[in-house]
C-alpha cells in the first residue's frame, strides 16, 4: 500500500510496515528503523516483519505538534 502524506493519521491502517511509516513522514527507511531501535517508536515483530501500530505512530508524533502548532512547551 502507498501511503501519502496528504492522509490524516485515522486514514492509516492499523499495522504499518517501515515502507509505509517513511512515506508517510517523508523520511527514509533507516531513520525509522533508527527511531525503533533506540526505543521512540514501538514495533511488533511479526516472523522476520516488524509492523508498527497507527496508535504508536500517533504517540511518537505527539510531541512533534506543538511545534507544528507553532507553540513551543
């Protein structure tokens, strides 16, 4: 599934792959992979996939809006 950053957070399905967290941010692979490695981003393995929930998706980016917002906490 391609993914594109135009869609709202509740468009995504329930389970992301890497490929589709990265299009969705606009970022590369490796930084996602980077993002769950050092804990910011959960990821559930399944087999040899990881999957990452739209939930988890929506908490890491969380902190993110208040810049987006133009309001700094």
């Amino acid at each position: 599934m391609t993914i594109t950053r135009n869609l709202s957070i509740d468009q995504l399905p329930s389970y992301l792959t890497i490929a589709e967290v990265s299009d969705y941010l606009g970022t590369g692979e490796s930084i996602v992979r980077e993002r769950i490695r050092q804990g910011q981003l959960p990821a559930a393995r399944f087999g040899r996939m990881l999957r990452i929930r739209r939930e988890d998706l929506e908490a890491a980016l969380e902190p993110n809006k208040a810049i987006e917002d133009g309001n700094v906490y």
